[in-house]
C-alpha cells in the first residue's frame, strides 16, 4: 500500500499527517513544536511522531510553510540590494535599505527607451555586495523586453556570483515597481527557503524514505523542491492556503470560509464550488503590493504567539511573535524564579522590547556587519534567557530598545514574552505547557496595566476574537472600511453581523475562541476532526497548475487605402519576438504557450501526472483591417498527481 506525507511548517507548530492513497484517509497525524532558527529538531520531532513503520511506504512528500510569510511580517528577512531601471517609483519603505534607480527600460512595445547605465549598476554592486546576501532587479516593461535585467543580472554574477532575482522572472503583470518589490521580497527569502527545503530533504533522506519532494504555493497549486527553490516568495500564504485546501478536504464543504489562527498571524480564506478564491491584484503582505498570485485572503499579525505588551496602560498584541512563558519554562526552568522575583522597570520606561515579562537568548544565527554597540550588547547575551533588566545590571541603565530591536530583526536573539497562549493557559482553556510560568506573567502584567489577573486575561482573549472576527467580515465585506466594521463590533446595538457560509477554524488551540466568535459574528462553525493539522492536509491536496499570457500585438500604418499591418510582435515569458504575418504569429503562440507549460509541468516534477491545458483567446479588432489589433492567449495547464 501507497501512503503520502504532508508537512507544514508553521512559526509555531511543524504539524505532520500521513494519508493513505487508496481511500483518502487520514492514518495518523502529529504536532510537534517548530524550532526557531534551527528548523530540523522540530521537523525530526515531527517524524518521530508517525507510525515509523508506515513511513518507509512515503512514496511523496508535500510540504507548506508560513515561514515566508512570518518573516516579511515580522521585517527579519536578510538584506537585499534593488536595482530599478528606468521609469520606476523609488522606494518610499525604510525597509529597503540597499537600492538605486538608474538609466534604461523598454516602451509597451518592447522597444529600448534609453540606454542602460551599466557604470551605476557596477559602481552600486560595488558598494553594497559585502552588505546583501542578493540582488533583485526590476526594469521598466520588462515584461515586454526583459533584455536589461538580464544584462543587470550578468553583471552581478560576474562581479559577486550572488544570486540575482529578475522581476520578469516572478510575474508577467505590469507595474514595474511592484514587481521589483517582490522580487526583492523574494531576495530575501532565499537563504530562509534554502534552509528549510535542503532540512526536509535531508530529514527523508536520512530516514531512507524514497519519495518525490514537492511543495505547495500560495494559489494552492504544488510544485517540485527544485522549481520551489527558484522562487521562494510563492511560499508566501501557504499556509493560508493550506488551511483553505485542508478545511474544504476535511469539513467536506466546497465552499467555506476558513480562519486559520497561527502562531504569528490570523488568515482568512475563501473556497467556492471546490476552488479557491485568487487575489485580482496580487498578494500583499507587511504592507507590500507583490505581483505573487496567490489566494484572495485577509491576514493581520496576530497569533497565538503574538507578543502582548503593555505601555501607557494601554494593552497591546504583536506584531512580533515571542516564544510563550509557558512553553519557555519547559526548556529554561529558570525563567520561574525570574518572574517570582519581578524586574524593576519604570513605567516610563516600558516600550516593546522593555517588559516585565520579555526575555533575551541568544541563537546560533552568524552575526554579520555589526556595529560596536550591537556586539557589545550581543556578547552580554548567552544561552540562558535574561531579562531586559539583567543585560546591564552593572551599569544600571537598560539597553537601548532599537539596539535590541536590531538584533532580534537579523535573528541573533530570540524573544521570550507573554502571549495569548499564556493568557489561554491562566484562563484553563489550554493546558499544554507550564500553566505556573503564565499565571506569574499574568502577574506582573497586572502590575503595569492596573488590571486583575483574571480580567487581563479575558481582555487578551476578546481582543483575539475580535480581530479573528474583524478580518472574516472584512473578508466578506470587502467594499466596507474595516474600520467601520470595527465600530460596528464595538457597539452596543440591536443588530449585528451574519455570515451566510460556514466558518471553519483550523488552529491549535482554536476551539477555545469559538464562544467569543459567536459574540461578535452569528455563524456556523465548524471544528473538523483533525482540525489541528489541517494544513498538513492541504498540503497534499492540491494540484500542479501553471498559467501562461501570450500577447500578439500588431502595429499598422497607414496605406493609400487603408490601414496595414507594419510589425506583428508576440510577448511571452520568453521575451519579444517579431513575426512575418498574423497567421504565423498565431502558431508561434499556441506552440509557445503549450510548450511552456509542459516545460513547467517538467521542471516542476509534474509531468507524470494526467495534464490538461485549458486555452482561452481574447481579441481586439480595429476597424476594416482584417486582423486583429491585439490577440491575448491564456494557458491554462492543471496537473492531477498520480500517488
């Protein structure tokens, strides 16, 4: 008998279920927790919770993460050097901190505009290659004539052999500023996705485990490792979309909402008739417009790992996730007798990074390119969790919080801090962890936001349900400001909200937020059996897709007579190419586009599947000319896997 694997990575659980391929059904499942940074003893933890016997009958491996995703929300992604040619918006984000705009791009037909400023691009790879870990470049129409980011691409690699991330090679949608923004995006995400893919596969090959590896992207389609790790930013929402394919797979709903509460963020999600909804304009995630196409969905940074803070009296949540008192005490015991001895921090001084309840640990990342003060502040932090407090008790001033805030962003010190996993755990909702280490917490929270322990807590808990409910309606209603459907949650009136298709919750300790849903939403919620592992689920349950835009565009000028064609181009993936007639140009295209797509399928590992390409024409006739002005082709290729 055949079996499947699927694994999901997510920034708190690495969840694993195994289903059998004769019927369907779920075998076995486990949840083990995710290890930040080192990724692999969460991943063989996983494994060590299967049926060892059942694995060695693997014959695939699927895969999804929110890793991606947590990292852009979370600002933690590697330093990446953009490069803009031509007409293009400069970044107005501080965010990007390596980046110039120089001379070059294309017209709408592919044409040169200007010359390329190849010294500025040298001059600013110079200045920058020993600061990034890639390049991403992003050149006006591009999608038209993608010849200089190529020729950027060529120089960066003879001069540094960096890896070099081309904004034509992610989407073929106009707008080359957002397509450069997410091929930075995607820049930054390499060492991550390398991490992480090269971990699952040495992890099945160690364990002997002969099966094809493959990985789901954010539109819930699935694509082999190797084509994976080309363009790791499509494994932005996979996790969104892995709870979306996994709810309607396990709730036996084809349409449904989903709310997928993470450790990092909260994801909601749509599917009708058995499709998922897909974003019109692109994936937007931390605030930045990609051109990744993914899954429609609404997503905020709050989990049940989001760090809960206080300051002013004002209770906050996230958006930095934290490892929770209750699961840090498990590893560090010490952290008790620090929470029963409360640190001594002035109200005014509290920020996010100075808390009564807020940790430091130092991780195994390498530093690179620190300042004096940030290795001085580095070297105070070892192996054993210090509170904020701790870190200059000699000098008796605490660390400056941007300092600290830098080496949390470049992943050299992990954070320890309350959560609303803690406050679940006071309230007696959950109960995996150390209950002892949450109640203390909660404790010295109360002290600095003028509340009881147990009121705090249900605060936490509201707000959690809250925001859960603010992005289902804000889904749902998608013309209306979300903040007037806040007001509408905050008040006190004789009407409220109603969601006409069925919610299902997908989420570790999710069950314990459906009653305060109910309060702000009147909806059917559903809890499928193996709820907590759904997007392990989803994981293995979508389809290899690729879709393929080919345009034919015909230039006329003017005759005794009437109009006629004086150039016909076709624009693909591929680049511009000039054809001798329609006709031709019309071959070229069904062949390119039919091609493409098998050459995906095979560069994806899909090709063995049953494969059909669905092909859709749109044409645009000028007047009395007899051929059409604009012909728009759309591939279509949909791969069932064979198991």
């Amino acid at each position: 008998m055949k079996y499947s694997l699927g694994i999901d990575a997510g920034g708190t659980y690495t969840d694993a279920v195994l289903i059998s391929d004769a019927d369907g059904k779920i075998i076995d499942s486990t949840k083990a927790r995710t290890t930040y940074p080192d990724l692999l003893p969460g991943i063989q933890n996983a494994f060590d919770g299967l049926d060892q016997s059942i694995l060695k009958q693997v014959k695939l491996v699927s895969v999804s993460t929110t890793l991606a995703t947590n990292t852009i929300l979370e600002k933690t992604g590697y330093p990446v050097g953009l490069i803009l040619v031509g007409k293009t918006d400069t970044p107005k984000n501080s965010a990007i901190k390596y980046y110039i705009s120089v001379n070059g791009g294309h017209s709408s037909g592919g044409n040169e505009v200007e010359p390329l400023d190849l010294d500025s691009v040298e001059e600013f790879v110079e200045a920058v290659k020993n600061k990034v870990s890639a390049f991403a470049v992003s050149s006006y129409f591009s999608v038209r004539n993608p010849e200089h980011e190529l020729k950027v691409k060529e120089i960066i690699t003879e001069l540094t052999g960096m890896p070099v991330i081309c904004g034509h090679e992610l989407s073929q949608s106009l707008g080359a500023y957002d397509r450069g923004i997410t091929a930075f995006l995607n820049a930054q995400l390499l060492p991550i996705a390398n991490q992480f893919m090269k971990t699952v596969a040495s992890e099945v090959e160690r364990r002997g485990i002969n099966a094809k590896l493959m990985m789901l992207k954010c539109d819930g389609s699935i694509v082999g490792m190797n084509e994976a790790l080309k363009h790791p930013i499509e494994s932005i929402f996979t996790g969104p979309a892995a709870s979306l394919v996994g709810a309607a797979y396990l709730s036996k709903e084809p349409s449904c909402v989903v709310i997928d509460v993470g450790g990092t963020s909260t994801d909601v999600s749509l599917t009708v008739n058995g499709l998922p909804q897909i974003s019109d304009t692109g994936a937007i995630v931390g605030g930045w417009q990609t051109k990744v196409e993914a899954i429609k969905m609404e997503t905020s940074a709050m989990g049940g790992d989001s760090h809960v803070w206080v300051m002013n009296h004002v209770l906050s949540i996230g958006p930095r996730r934290v490892v929770p008192l209750c699961v840090a005490a498990t590893k560090y015991p010490r952290i008790i007798k620090k929470l029963k001895q409360g640190q001594s921090i002035s109200r005014l001084k509290l920020g996010e990074n100075v808390q009564p309840t807020k940790f430091f640990v130092r991780t195994e990342q390498k530093p690179i390119e620190l300042t004096k003060r940030e290795e001085e502040l580095l070297n105070r932090i070892g192996d054993e969790p210090l509170a904020v407090s701790e870190i200059y008790l000699e000098r008796r001033i605490l660390p400056s919080p941007m300092l600290l805030d830098s080496l949390i962003q470049k992943r050299l010190i992990q954070t320890i801090g309350f959560t609303p996993t803690d406050a679940l755990h006071v309230l007696g909702d959950y109960n995996e962890w150390n209950t002892e280490a949450s109640i203390l917490g909660a404790e010295q929270m109360c002290i600095f936001a003028d509340m009881e322990v147990k009121e705090l807590c249900l605060e936490i808990k509201k707000k959690v349900a809250k925001n859960m409910a603010l992005n289902l309606l804000s889904y749902l209603m998608e013309t209306v400001d979300a903040k007037e459907i806040e007001k509408g949650l905050d008040g006190d009136f004789f009407a409220g909200f109603k969601a006409d298709v069925p919610v299902v919750l997908l989420g570790g300790p999710v069950r314990a937020y459906t009653e305060e849903i109910k309060k702000f939403v009147d909806a059917k919620i559903l809890l499928p059996e193996h709820a907590e592992v759904g997007n392990a689920v989803g994981a293995l349950a979508g389809k290899g897709v690729k879709r393929i835009e080919i345009l034919i565009r015909v230039t006329f000028g003017e005759s005794k007579y009437n109009l006629k064609p004086t150039s016909i181009s076709v624009f693909s993936p591929l680049g511009k190419d000039e054809m001798s007639n329609y006709d031709e140009a019309v071959v070229y295209a069904e062949e390119l586009g039919n091609k493409l797509v098998m050459d995906y399928m095979q560069d994806a590992e899909l090709e063995d599947g049953n494969i059909n390409i669905e092909v859709t024409k749109k044409v645009i006739n000028p007047l009395n000319t007899g051929v059409p002005l604009e012909t728009k082709y759309a591939f279509l290729g949909i791969a069932e896997l064979k198991k």
